[in-house]
C-alpha cells in the first residue's frame, strides 16, 4: 500500500507546515498522477520540506521543480530536484522560466499568497500546462485579509469567480438570447481552463484544450413522447393571488407582467442567500 502524502509530510526531515484539509484536497486531484512521468512544479520552497516529499509522492520518473524568490533557497537542489529562483509576480520571470523548463504538468502556487502573486502566476502559467494537468493555488483565504490584497474586489477569489463566468461562456450562443447575451472578456483564460474545484483556501484550475470547444446539444433517436415543459409553473408559488387574476385576464401583456412579479417575488426569497 502507498504511504499517504500526509505521512510523508509528516516524517519530512526539513520543516514544513500544511492546514489539515489540504491532505485530502491533495489525495483526491494528485494520486492519478503517482509512478508517471511528470513534471511538477511548486512555487515556495522556504524550508524546503516539501520538495523531497512530492518526489517521493509521485516516484523515480518525476520531475519536480521549486520556485523562491529567495537565493537561499539553492541549497534544496539536488538530484532529480531543481530549483529556480524568482519573482513569481514579475512576467518576464514566467516568460524565462518556461522557456528553460518547457510545459509543466502541475503547479502548486504556495508562493507569497498576495493578490498579485496568485493572480499574475495564473496568467502566466495556465497556458503552459499540459492537458490533463492542473494549477493548484494555495492558502486563497488571503482574499480576505486587506493585507495581501492591493484592492479587495480585484483579490484572487473574485478573479476566480469571474473564471467561473469565463468558462460557462463556452455554452453555445443559443443558450444566450436572441438578444445576444453571450458575453466574452477581453482576457479569458477558457482556451485552457474546462472546470474550476473550490476548496476552503484552496483553488484548482484543470486543464484540458480539447475540452473547451463551444459546447452544442446532441440528440438520441429514442421515441419523443412530446411531454409539455412545465419549468416555469413551479417557479410561480410565490404569486399565488396574483396568478389567478392575471390567468383570468388572458392578455399578453398581463403575461409578461405575471413574469415580472414571478420574478420579484423570487428575487425577495433568493436575496438571503446571497448576502
């Protein structure tokens, strides 16, 4: 049986330190990648504890990489661990480094955790992932605390949310409107990123061009029974009196109004959740 990233963690000669979940978040999006031939790459080497344990995690044909703005940390390089020393919010560092290393399979940003440094390491790295591979961002709670961020609506956490956007924008323009609703960013990332896992204090982008195509409906050849589509009628429990009077009217008009009050009325109960 394979020892647990946690043991390993845990009888690492060199200091480190993880919150507790992370071992779990790790076991579930990292043990497919045990025994391959993998390059992996994480930003923040400090104490150099963990180096050692990811090369022992993934095995004898990976190939890890450590990241560190600190010239100290040249000492943790040694057979079949490089080190690279960096600013991992300057781009001209990424744009060196990549052209050193090549892609990367996975990259684990637990660098300086500021707005800056998780957002540029992003930008810049995303697109140099393999498919199949993944951008792990550490310790997000960051976004929360004024000190790391420069301006609290740019944190790392609300740019992540907008990738959420990002991605969905890929559906087919069809499930937009007439009215061309679809919108696309002037800097999207939906080329690279196919699904978007939120951890507490852990972000992880996957990977995968072939699967960011716009997205179209397929159709089976099974027998249609042409059931009536009743969505919209148990969004209407909140009208109950109004709906009534405005059924009986039977205009138009008074329809798009039942709508709007439809809609009022939910917004009035949805609004909590949001808060």
């Amino acid at each position: 049986m394979e020892i647990s990233i946690k043991e390993l963690f845990a009888k690492s000669k060199n200091y480190s330190s993880k919150w507790k979940k992370y071992f779990d978040v790790y076991d579930e999006n990292l043990n497919h990648y045990r025994g391959k031939n993998i390059t992996f790459v994480e930003i923040g080497i400090f104490n150099g504890g963990s180096l050692k344990v990811w090369k022992e995690f993934f095995g004898p044909e990976s190939r890890i990489i450590g990241i560190d703005i600190n010239e100290e940390c040249r000492k943790f390089e040694e057979k079949g661990i490089e080190v690279h020393i960096g600013n991992q919010s300057d781009p001209a560092f990424w744009d060196t480094f990549f052209d050193k290393v090549g892609n990367v399979d996975v990259i684990l940003d637990d660098g300086g955790h500021t707005n800056l440094d998780q957002i540029m390491t992003t930008v810049k790295c995303v697109n140099r992932i393999n498919d199949g591979g993944m951008l792990i961002v550490e310790d997000t709670h960051t976004s929360y605390m004024r000190l790391y961020n420069s301006k609290n609506s740019f944190s790392f956490v609300n740019f992540a949310k907008k990738i959420i956007d990002d991605i969905n924008y890929t559906a087919h323009e069809s499930v937009f409107g007439k009215k061309g609703n679809k919108h696309n960013f002037n800097f999207s990332l939906n080329k690279y990123i196919y699904s978007t896992h939120f951890y507490e204090s852990i972000v992880i982008f996957k990977i995968d061009r072939s699967k960011t195509f716009e997205n179209t409906m397929f159709n089976n050849s099974g027998l249609n029974h042409n059931i009536q589509d009743l969505t919209w009628v148990g969004n209407e429990l909140n009208i109950t009196g109004i709906k009534k009077l405005i059924n009986n009217l039977r205009f138009f008009r008074l329809r798009r109004l039942k709508r709007f009050f439809v809609k009022k009325a939910n917004n009035k109960i949805l609004k909590r959740f949001f808060l």
